[in-house]
C-alpha cells in the first residue's frame, strides 16, 4: 500500500496493507474524536524487530514543514525506521 497525506502534501509507502492502520481515515476517528477537537497521529505502523517474532508499533505523524538545521537527524531517524 501507498498513500498520499492531503494536510502534510507527503507520500508513505510501501507498505502491507495488514501492517497499516490509517488512524485519521478511521470512521472512530472521524466520527467520535474529530468533531471534538481531538487531534491524532496519521497512521500505526507495525514493523518487525528481528528474527524472534517481536514487533514494534511505530505511531507516525506526518509535518510538511522542518526545519533547516534538523534534516540530518530527520534523516537519520528515517533510516533507523526503514530497517
């Protein structure tokens, strides 16, 4: 799966459909919390870890701006996800 984030104008993907949960498109979400106010992440992503079964559920909350001075440590933070 690969979707686009209208509010953040940013690209996710690839990933298994059963290892994304899409918390903003969610009719809990839009029904329940976001007339109220309640703001949320844009989606879980659950990753392995390692050969021994555990996983990881990474909350991922998408900006359309950074600062200058951070891209290396955003960059950074990008790759130790993709592993």
């Amino acid at each position: 799966m690969r979707f686009y984030e209208d509010g953040s104008d940013i690209w996710f993907g690839d990933f298994d459909d059963a290892d994304c949960f899409r918390i903003e498109n969610s009719n809990l979400y839009q029904k329940s919390m976001k007339p109220h106010g309640i703001k949320t992440a844009e989606f879980f992503l659950l990753r392995s870890v390692n050969t021994h079964c555990m996983r990881k559920i990474l909350v991922i909350e998408a900006k359309k701006t950074l600062a200058a001075k951070d891209t290396d440590a955003f960059s950074k933070n990008l790759a130790d996800i993709a592993v």
